[in-house]
C-alpha cells in the first residue's frame, strides 16, 4: 500500500513538473513574438515611402507650427513680460533720479566756484579799483575839503595869532608885577645869564639837582660801570640820574659844552629833543626868535631867563622842572 501511495506521489510530482516546463517555454515563444509583431504593426501603420506622401507630411507639420507660433502665450510668458515691464520702470525711474542728482551737482559745483572766485578777485579789484578811485576822486575831493580845510584852519590860526598878541602885550605887564620880587634875588635885569643855583631862590626839591651839582671827572670805564644810560649829543657825553641828564666829565677827551649844568628830562626824552621842544615854546610865547636846533645855548638860556622872570620862577637859566610845567610839556 505505501509503495502505491508512493509511486503516485512520485507520478503527480512528474506530471506537475512536465506542465510547468511545457508553460515556460510557451511564453518564451510569445516573447520572441511580441517584437515581431510590434515591427509588423508598425510598418503596416507607416505609409510608403512616396514623394506625394512625404510633401504632405511636410505641409501638415508646416501648418502645426504655425499654428503653435499664433497660439497665445502662456500663463508664464505673462510673468515675464510683467517682470520685465517692471524692471524697465525702476530703471526709468533711477535714469530720473540720477539726472536730478546730477544737475544738482553742477549746481553746487558753479555755486562754490563763485563763491570761490569772488574770494580770488576781491584783493585783485582792490588793487586795480585803488588808483582808479584816487584818480576819479583827486579833484572831487579837494574841491569838498578845500573850504573844510578852511573853516577848520581859520579859529585855529585866529587862537594862535590872538596868542602870540597876548604874549607881547603881557610880557611888559609880567615884568612889572615880578620886578620887585626878581630885583629881590638877581641884579642886572631879567635876560641875566646865571650859573649859580646857590640862594634862597633855589630851595625846594624841585631844584635840589641845581644846588648839589658838581662837576665830575671820570674815565669812560667808571662812568659804564655806574650808569647805564649815556648818550652823546651836541658833541658832549650826557648821563641819566634821577630825572636829569648831567655832563660827563671826562668820558672822551677834547669835549667842550655849550651848557655844562643840569638839564630836566620827562618821558625819557634825550637832552636835545627837550631842549628842542623848549625852543618851539618858548618862540611860540615870542621870547626865542633862533634856530631850533637842540643846544642850550646863549640865546636860548636868555630866552629862557627871560620867561622865568616874567613868570615868577627862579631864574636858572637852565632846563628844570617848574620851567617846563609852566611851558605846558609835562
């Protein structure tokens, strides 16, 4: 019994296994078909290889395309064009702006340059306007201050006329009020030269100079070692001291001085240019009538006497304090 179930299993298996290889190469057979028949289909549906043929293919694709080239753009064609209508307005508006800022720019530009250039020429029309000016206004402006000049000159040429007058007509009357107390201290009259500060005359601080005055003979090392101001003037070594320009004896030799005693000084003038000043005072008040040159000389020690009288000073005859006071330079 187990043989019988046995030999018919065994039997099944065979018969199974003989189907299964009869299937597969039934479909291999159908494989190898398919292409062959594809082929055939094709070729069937392929017109023949004519030239009436061939042409009217030709016109039927001729007429496709241009049927695509009429059909409307596409949704995205539309983008693109909107994109770039977009593109070209902001590239107009910047060609707007930049010409703006540009014309701005040389606006400035010329601004700047004429500020600059009216900077350049304004010394330059001065110097060329300058004796233009003048030559256009010489006569314009003598002829307005020609009687300007005038009026102005008139009261201050009347004042001092009136003042020389009044000096000649008070010279005498001063001369009688001080006579007697003139006559009281110096003999010979008022134009007396004097060289003697020694008297009553001559107390007070003001003409302590006058009274102490010695003469001294030094050498020119010992008069720098002791002052430190000395000038030469009128052919005569002068030293400064309290207020006072001295001689100095003995600084160079072959020195003569026309006057050898004290001269006041104000303002750190030098003898000459007081003894200058002196001169044109006292010929303003008419007692001087030489030449002002800066030697206290002869003539001007007499005009000077003479003044002093005439104003009530002690008569040095000489440049002092009150003296210059009274003459109005200090």
């Amino acid at each position: 019994m187990k043989s019988i179930l046995y030999s018919v299993c065994i039997g099944s298996l065979a018969l199974a296994l003989a189907a299964g290889g009869a299937q597969a190469a039934k479909d291999k057979r159908t494989e190898r078909a398919k292409p062959q028949q594809r082929t055939a289909k094709v070729q069937a549906a392929r017109p023949a290889n004519t030239g009436r043929t061939m042409s009217a293919h030709r016109n039927v694709s001729a007429t496709q395309y241009r049927q695509r080239s009429n059909a409307k753009p596409r949704s995205s064609s539309n983008a693109v064009v909107k994109h770039n209508t977009g593109l070209r307005a902001v590239r107009e508006r910047n060609l707007a702006r930049n010409e703006t800022m540009r014309e701005r720019n040389v606006q400035r530009k010329q601004e700047f340059r004429a500020r600059r250039d009216v900077a350049v020429n304004r010394d330059r029309n001065v110097a060329v306007n300058r004796t233009r000016n003048f030559d256009a206004n010489r006569e314009r402006n003598v002829a307005v201050n020609r009687t300007r000049n005038a009026e102005v000159n008139r009261a201050r040429n009347a004042n001092e006329f009136r003042g020389r007058n009044n000096v000649a007509i008070n010279r005498n009357r001063n001369f009688a009020v001080n006579r007697a107390g003139n006559a009281a201290y110096y003999r010979g009259g008022k134009g007396r030269i004097t060289n003697s500060w020694h008297g009553d005359a001559f107390r007070g601080q003001r003409y302590t100079a006058f009274r102490n005055y010695n003469r001294q003979w030094h050498d020119r090392s010992w008069w720098r070692s002791h002052y430190d101001r000395i000038v030469f003037v009128n052919n005569g070594w002068y030293y400064w001291n309290v207020g006072y320009w001295f001689p100095a004896w003995g600084y160079a030799p072959s020195v003569s001085y026309v006057y050898d005693g004290p001269i006041y000084a104000y303002n750190g003038l030098s003898p000459d240019q007081v003894t200058v000043n002196v001169q044109e005072q006292l010929a303003r008040a008419g007692y001087y009538d030489g030449p002002i040159d800066g030697m206290l000389g002869p003539m001007t020690r007499e005009a000077i006497a003479a003044y002093q009288a005439d104003n009530g000073l002690a008569i040095t005859s000489a440049i002092d304090e009150p003296t210059l006071a009274t003459l109005g330079l200090v």
